[in-house]
C-alpha cells in the first residue's frame, strides 16, 4: 500500500498553549512525512507492500525488520495521534463504554491518568505511552522507538508520543509536565471510544 501524509484534522494553531504551532509544523511536516518517504522506500521491494498498515507492523515485528518498525509502525502511530488530540480535549468527561471498561478494568479515570502519564514519563529514550485492549481488557502500555500495541499482541485505542520532536520546543526536557497538559486539555475521548468500541 502507499503511504501518505494526511492533513491534519485541525489547524496548525488549534492545539495551542499546550501543543504550538511551531512543533506541529516540524513534527507533522517534517518527522510524520520522514516517516512516509523512508517507510514508502522501505516497501517498494517488499513482500509486505500489499498489507494492511496493522498487518504491515505486526510481520515486520516478528521478523525483527528494524526498518519497517520504526518507520510504517510511526507511520500508523501517527495517523491516529493527529485524531487522538483536538482543541479543547481531555476533561474526565469519558463516553459511557469507556468509562465503564476504564473503571473494571484500570480502577478509575484517576489511576488510569497517573499509570498512563507514568508510563510515558519512564520510557526510556524515544517511544509511547498507550491505552490499549489486551486479551479483552484495557491495559496501560509502553513501547519503544516506533513499536506500538500491535506489535505486543494488543489494540490500541490512545497514544501519546514522547519522543523528544513531540515536546522539546514547548517544554523542553519537562517530559512530565507535557504528558499531563496533553491528558488533561488535549485527548479526543470521542475517537477513542470510536477506537475502543472496534477493539
């Protein structure tokens, strides 16, 4: 399949104070396209190119193809990063569905912000923060470099980058204090209950 950059679904401004136009534009324009340019490279020559982008990173995974990992799987992780945030996002205001799962299953929207904002703060190096379902529950999950859920057996349904390109103009090494603003002002809860109703 081709890969393509998709145009954000708000404008490079909207997301601000807590994610600049500035970092949007590197980070959109400049890191996701990277991410399409070598990712597209990356399948021109390969048994892979007809997949799907889940089926494309779950074989590159089994098959320790570094290449396509970090770049289709940043590809597909991007996609739904531009949709998991929106102006005017976060609040504890949860869809029904996944209120519930996040109460049965990760004790409650309280804990779950603090395991997931854990998660990204102690990833080491490049990676994601995740809320994910896992054998039919939701899990709070981390990964490395370009990996993702799917390459762990698990859907995602909520990601959020912490590689530095994702934080770095805004708030420099305060990784942390990104996590939280990104939780509490920017998550599109409606595209992950969308995502976690498919699961």
């Amino acid at each position: 399949m081709a890969l393509e950059l998709p145009d954000l679904p708000y404008a490079y401004d909207a997301l601000g104070p807590y994610m600049s136009k500035e970092t949007l534009e590197f980070h959109h324009d400049k890191h996701h396209q990277a991410y399409v340019t070598n990712g597209g490279n990356l399948l021109k020559d390969s048994p892979h190119a007809g997949k799907s982008l889940e089926d494309i990173c779950k074989a590159a995974f089994s098959e320790g193809n570094a290449g396509l990992v970090n770049n289709v799987g940043q590809h597909y992780n991007h996609l739904h990063f531009w949709n998991w945030m929106k102006p005017n996002g976060g609040g504890k205001s949860l869809p029904g569905a996944l209120q519930a799962a996040v109460d049965s299953d990760l004790g409650g929207y309280d804990q779950m912000r603090a395991d997931f904002i854990n998660a990204g703060v102690t990833q080491f190096g490049s990676g994601w923060a995740w809320l994910a379902v896992k054998d039919g529950k939701l899990a709070v999950m981390k990964t490395a470099n370009g990996e993702n859920p799917l390459m762990h057996g698990a859907t995602p349904i909520l990601g959020c980058d912490v590689w530095e390109h994702s934080y770095y103009i805004d708030y420099r090494n305060a990784r942390p204090k990104y996590l939280e603003a990104w939780f509490d002002n920017l998550v599109n809860w409606e595209y992950v209950e969308q995502l976690h109703s498919t699961a």
